[in-house]
C-alpha cells in the first residue's frame, strides 16, 4: 500500500504564457501535488523528522515558480515534478498546475496541466 500527502491549490505568482505580451505580468497559477511515499514511520513516531516536510515542499516550488520564466504549464509541471522526486525520498509524484487566467474571458475556471513521474 503506498501512503500519500496532499498540497492542494498552492498559490503562487509567476511569469508565463507564449506570448511576450503575456510573460510581463506576473499571473497566478495554482498548485496541487501529490506525494506518494511511506508515512508509517512518522505516523509511529509523530516526529515531522520522518515524513515529508510540507513546508519544505512549498519552498521547493517556490523557488522553481517564482526564478523562472515560462512559456507552458507543461513546462512548470514536468519540472516541478522532477525536482520533488529529486528533493525528497519520494515513490512517486503527481503535480497539477492550474492557471485561473487562461481561459477566464470565456468562463472557463482554470486550464490545467497534471504530470505523474515515478
């Protein structure tokens, strides 16, 4: 059985669309990612020393987020998920980006993109 631990809609500012035009503002996009690892350690010892740090985790997407430039929410997804495998002691991952702005005007809530990497 594989354990999971959840972030839902991370918020965070970034630069990114195809468009130069579009690349000058910062937009939000909205995070969720999924952790799949072994808890039964820290769920015996209640010790946040044997588990997956969540703020950790939030610094980490920070950082990819926020210091670079992107065209794509493939591109964000895909190297968000890479670098949480590389970070931490994880199974496997599952990162979905939503961006709320790519589609608003014609009432679409959000266009998002979702990656798994083992």
């Amino acid at each position: 059985m594989m354990d999971s631990i959840i972030l839902y809609d991370c918020s965070f500012l970034c630069n990114l669309g195809v468009s130069e035009e579009e690349r000058k503002t910062k937009q939000e996009i909205l995070i969720d990612v999924e952790i799949f690892t072994d808890i039964s350690k820290a769920a015996s010892s209640d010790e946040v020393n044997d588990t997956i740090n969540y703020e950790e985790v939030h610094a980490v997407l920070k950082d990819i987020i926020e210091k670079t430039e992107y065209n794509l929410l493939e591109r964000i997804s895909d190297t968000c998920a890479k670098t949480l495998l590389g970070s931490f002691s994880l199974k496997k991952v599952r990162v979905t980006v939503k961006k709320p702005a790519a589609l608003a005007s014609k009432g679409v809530r959000y266009a998002a993109v979702v990656v798994e990497r083992p």
